[in-house]
C-alpha cells in the first residue's frame, strides 16, 4: 500500500511549532526537551515484531508533547500490517498522557490522524488523551490495582521521552511516589519506574533520558527498582552531549534503551555507539553490563573492543580509600554563598581562591597576583582570593599538599578525570580556599607525602582511569562519592609511580608507566 505523508513529520512539526511559542526557559523549567523524528523512529523500531503481533496492544506515551514517538509507533505498526507482519493484531490502544495543556489541540489532531491511519489498515484504534498528573494517575492506579504484580495491567509498550526536572524532597510528587514504595529525585526516573510497572508481563518499554541514573547514590534505589522488575536488552549512547537534543541546545549526556518486563536477564545487552543510521554495535554479556554481585547496581556503559580489560585491570586493583588511610571530599567555599568575602586582588588580609581553572597536567597553579587586566584593577573574572575573616574562615583550609581533581568538565572535553598536585611551597600563606567546583583527596583535612599525591595524579591521569570513569559515569561532573567507588593501587605503587621522573604533560608517559608498573592495558599506552 502507499502511505500518506510522514505522521511522525507531522507530528513533529505541529508540536515543535507549539513548542517553540513558549519560552526556552519556560520549557526548561518544566523539563520539556523534545524528541527528534530520527530518536523516535529508533525507539519505535527496538520493539519487536511478535511483541506487537497479537490482538490486542497497549502503547502508553506519558508526557507525550505533540505525539511524535505515538507516531513513530503508529507508522511502525502500519508498515509491519502493509507487509503482512502482523496476521494477529486487532485492536491498538494509544494512551498519551501531556500535563500542559497548551500542547492538546496539537496533541489531539495528530492522534485522530494516527488513529485514522490505523483503521485504513484494519486495526482498530482507541485514542485516550489524558490531561491531568500522570505520576498522580500512575500511583492511584498502582495502589488500587496491584498493577506490580503483572496480572491487572494492559499496558503492552511504552515509549517515553519524560521531563527532566528534580523532585523536591516535600512535594507531593515524592509523596506520591513514596506511597508505593518508589524512591527518586528525579521526574524521568518517576516516569520510567511507574511505566514498568505499568507493563504486562514481558511487555517492552523504550526511552530516552539523562544517563545520570547508572550510577551513583541518588539514583541507587530506582536502579534497584528499575533491575529487579526488568531486564535491559539494547543501550544506544551518543558521542557528543548536544547531539539528541540539538534543537533545544541542550547539554546533557543522554541515552536510548529498551527494557523487558522480566526477571531473567538475558546473556547479553547490545551497546551501541555512533550515528543512529549505522551505529557501531557491541554484545556486552549482562553480568558485565550489571554486576549480579554488586549492591549498588552500578551499570557499566562501554563499547570500545578493549573495555573488559579496563574493567578487569580496575577491579583487580586492592584498594579503596580507607585502605590507602586518604579521603576525598568537595571544595568547601560556595563562592556565591560568600560573596562578600570574595576578593580579586590578593589583599593583606585575604588567602588564595582556586578553581577548577588552576588544576592542569599534574598541577596546581596559584592564583595570579601582580598583572591587572581589568580597569577596577581585578585580575580576572573570577575571584582569586577570599577575606580571612570570622564569616569565611570556617570554609578555608591549610595549604597543604593535596591532590585536586575538576569536578566538572568543559563542553565536549577530551578528559572526565583531570587532577593535579598541590604544592605548598607555591603559596606563601597559611591558609587557602578551594572552591566547590573542586574535588581534594587529603588526610583528614592534611596532605599527602610528595610520592604518594604524584602517584594518585598520575593514576587519575591516565587513560585506562578515564576509560574506566566513563563506563559507570553518568554525568559531566565527578562527584566525591564517584571517587570513593573507585579502586586504587596500593600506597606503595603509588608511591612508586609517583617518584618516577616523568612529563605529566605527557599523556603517553604516564600511561606507558601504569602498564609496565600495574599492568594496566597496553592499549593506554
């Protein structure tokens, strides 16, 4: 048969068109970022064939905008019927939930045009559109129909693209959520939770979201959640942050993945990586996607050919923190909580200010203090001292030596792990303030004997350390609790890494030193 033009087009166009009337920052602070026609076709495609040839299917789309991934669904389903795919498919449900109503004129057109395009092919259709709090409805339809238990629920597919927003921790969302026993911070978390245990059983569920949940603390519980009712089969990531959501200028590491509604885990999960039209694709075997063993449900995202090296180097690595007798903790000053103690000349009175601008290389680089290039006679932008006095003192700390690393990376940055040692011989002062865009490892509050800080560097520097961070990383920034999930090398190889004569500067230096001291993989080197 010949099909009218694209409804996913259309679809996309009419709600872009209605998107693109409300403010940016309107559509930010409700988490709208909308889905563009090549990611919906991709999660409208990963659904399987038998999943959809029965008589009756359910697809649910919660915060669905102007309906483009219900279209890509739609188009999908009747391509599969022209081709003679689908013999046993009778009834489709489309239920599209969308709290802002300014999108339902959009919304309810393309619907009766997705429906239309249904019935010309046999299928009947039932269109429900729904206005209110989708987390609300969920939760009351949870709690009155034990839909958890995989016997009440009809909910076949669902597809999902939900708002990207935290929760506040007295709203009534979190309330609600609480009441069936869901713990998250955040909407896209609340909406993938609830839809899977919306789904009958095996029923199958696509999204896109932040790849911030696979790991973690704020996310540990729906991870939890999240594994114990559904298996993982396919995770596509992308390689630069503003590639899904370029329309909407976005920055955020998102990523596709398709859910099962089962208990049994497949062998293994296909990760892919690449343009969506021919993705660079890797079977990864599930117990290394997901540790069975691991309590915290950390998800490992790595498609590169050498990744079980990196991860078998790491975990074979004897350490943790307390073992090594070193913390890590965030920089203590909240600059624009200690405004009025900011300074931007170092004056009598005042200690140096380092942000994350100051860690390069292996280093730590004090603040400038003679050259003015500002007319006010500022030396930068930025602050580069902070007042000693009784409000801030509490939040400055001894110049020591420590080993610092950035807690957040620049936009598309080659590195996630950037650290350097802190010399105290560069600072004439007593005291100093790191800023909380900062990471420092120490010895409750002190520093570290010269090898041992050089050897932690190095190691964080090196290419098999930033590999490894990035398969569990979810986020642009490296958080402290990240740091301490991480294995480390004993003290004295540390030390004994730390005392070579090398080039920090050097990349293929420091990594051709961990292969031949640790055994780490040639690949780094």
């Amino acid at each position: 048969m010949t099909l009218p033009p694209s409804l996913l087009t259309l679809a996309d166009a009419s709600g872009w068109q209605a998107s693109v009337e409300k403010s940016r920052e309107l559509r930010s602070d409700q988490g709208q970022f909308f889905t563009p026609p090549a990611i919906a076709r991709s999660l409208a495609g990963w659904f399987s064939v038998e999943s959809f040839n029965q008589p009756n299917v359910h697809v649910l789309d919660p915060g669905a905008g102007g309906g483009a991934l219900t279209a890509a669904v739609v188009e999908r389903l009747v391509t599969l019927r022209a081709n003679a795919k689908l013999p046993a498919l009778r009834e489709v449900i489309l239920e599209v939930w969308e709290l802002d109503e300014s999108f339902h004129p959009t919304l309810s057109q393309n619907l009766a045009a997705a429906g239309g395009l249904l019935s010309q092919v046999g299928i009947h259709p039932v269109l429900r559109l729904h206005s209110g709090n989708y987390i609300e409805a969920a939760v009351r339809s949870l709690a009155e129909n034990l839909f958890d238990d995989r016997t009440r629920s009809t909910v076949t597919h669902a597809i999902l693209n939900p708002p990207y927003r935290k929760i506040a921790t007295r709203s009534k969302e979190r309330a609600w959520l609480g009441s069936v026993e869901i713990e998250t911070s955040n909407l896209y978390a609340a909406f993938v939770a609830l839809a899977v245990r919306q789904l009958t059983s095996d029923g199958e569920l696509t999204a896109i979201t932040p790849r911030s949940f696979c790991n973690g603390p704020y996310f540990r519980e729906f991870r939890r959640e999240l594994l114990s009712r559904a298996t993982f089969h396919r995770v596509h990531l992308f390689d630069s942050r503003s590639e899904a959501f370029s329309r909407d200028q976005v920055l955020q590491e998102n990523i596709l993945f398709h859910l099962r509604r089962e208990t049994t885990a497949p062998s293994h999960v296909m990760l892919s990586n690449g343009p969506l039209a021919a993705p660079l694709e890797s079977p990864i075997p599930y117990d290394q996607f997901v540790s069975p063993v691991d309590p915290d449900r950390v998800i490992h995202l790595a498609t590169e050919t050498d990744a079980c090296d990196v991860r078998g180097f790491f975990e074979a690595l004897p350490c943790r923190l307390p073992d090594l007798n070193l913390e890590v903790s965030t920089g203590p000053v909240v600059d624009f909580r200690l405004k009025e103690a900011l300074a931007y000349q170092l004056e009598s009175n005042a200690v140096p200010l380092l942000y994350p601008h100051a860690v390069k290389a292996g280093t730590v680089s004090p603040p400038r203090t003679r050259s003015t290039d500002y007319p006010d006679g500022r030396l930068s932008k930025k602050a580069v001292a902070i007042r000693n006095d009784a409000t801030s003192r509490k939040w400055l700390l001894p110049v020591a030596r420590f080993v610092l690393i950035k807690r957040f990376s620049a936009k598309e940055e080659k590195r996630r792990l950037v650290a350097g040692v802190l010399n105290p011989d560069d600072f004439s002062q007593d005291l100093i303030g790191i800023e909380n865009h900062l990471n420092f490892f120490h010895r409750k509050r002190s520093g570290l004997p010269l090898a041992l800080a050089r050897g932690l560097s190095r190691f964080l520097n090196s290419t098999v350390a930033d590999r490894y961070f990035r398969q569990f990383n979810g986020h642009t920034q490296v958080n402290a609790s990240d740091l301490r999930a991480l294995r480390y090398p004993d003290a004295n190889a540390l030390e004994r890494l730390g005392s070579l004569d090398l080039d920090d500067t050097q990349q293929h230096s420091i990594d051709l030193a961990l292969t031949e001291l640790l055994g780490a993989p040639s690949f780094a080197v």
